[in-house]
C-alpha cells in the first residue's frame, strides 16, 4: 500500500516492532555480537524517542492525551536512564544482562501503553493528511540524526529530568 506510508502512527507502530526484534537479538546474541547489536539497537531507541519527543507528542498534546503524553515523557526518561548506564558497561558483564533484561521489559511496556491508549486517541483526534505530516517530519528528524553519526551517544545528556510536553510545539507546523 503506497498510499499512508508515512502516517505517523502506522510508522512508530511498525518501528515499535523493529526495536522489539533488535532487543530480543541483543538478548539471544553471543558475546561477540551483543556490543554491535546493542549500539544498533540504542541508535534505533534513541531517534525514536527523540522524534517523538520533538514532534509527535507537542502535536498531539490535547486534554483527552495528556496525562498519556505525561506518563509516556516518564517513561522515555526511565529508557535514556538505563540506555546511558548501559553505554558505559562491558555487555560480557552479568551486570549489563540484568539492565538490558529491564530495558527490553520496559520499552515493550511503553510499546503497549502507546499501542492500547495513545494511537487509538491519536486517530480519533487527528486526520490521515496530519498524521501524513508528522510522520514525514519525524521520519526526517529520524533520518538526520542517524546521519551525524551515533544518537545514542546524546542521551547521555538526557537524563536528568524528562522532556517537557510542549519541547518544540512549533516544530509540529513545519513541513519535512
């Protein structure tokens, strides 16, 4: 189907999955793999989080989402916490294996909370042209980060308090 590929909710949706498959490679991998697969898969974690915090969120900030939005912003902080502790660890360690295990748990947590609460609201509120539209944006944000190198790499930077709601609201009038 060509037609709705960047819909913003039928994109992180489908990203939601792929980071659930890297994060279920990083736990089955050897040694060996689990270093590369890791920093894939915090790559993967951090651009989404990131265009989610920067775009999708401030533009579907509506009464009927915040407390949604609010808890989410939560739980992106509680990911960058554990991403940035685990960037800083040896993936051999048994250590690194009990937070990725948290990690993993969470992130599909936060998956499912988006999936079941979120998107329906999502679209109910906002047509298929805006979702289109902060689709395109996020996807580009996506594309720019991953360009300038390792985005994992920043959210070590992030850790202190969680993003606010309306971090760049205007952003969500640009066009990608």
């Amino acid at each position: 189907m060509i037609e709705r590929q960047t819909d913003a909710v039928r994109m992180l949706t489908a990203q939601h999955r792929e980071m659930e498959e890297l994060l279920k490679q990083v736990k089955e991998s050897d040694d060996t793999n689990r270093q590369s697969l890791f920093a894939k898969a915090a790559d993967k974690l951090t651009v989404h989080i990131k265009s989610e915090e920067e775009i999708f969120y401030p533009a579907v900030n509506a009464a009927r989402t915040e407390d949604d939005l609010l808890e989410a912003l939560e739980e992106h902080l509680s990911l960058k916490r554990l991403l940035a502790d685990l960037l800083e660890m040896d993936p051999g360690e048994k250590e690194f294996e009990a937070k990725f295990k948290v990690l993993k748990e969470q992130t599909e947590h936060h998956h499912e909370e988006e999936e079941e609460k979120l998107f329906p609201a999502v679209l109910r509120m906002i047509d298929g042209d805006k979702r289109e539209e902060l689709g395109r944006e996020m996807l580009a944000l996506q594309q720019e980060m991953t360009a300038q190198g390792e985005p994992r790499e920043g959210v070590t930077d992030e850790t202190a308090a969680a993003a606010p709601l309306n971090a760049t609201q205007e952003q969500s009038g640009k066009q990608a």
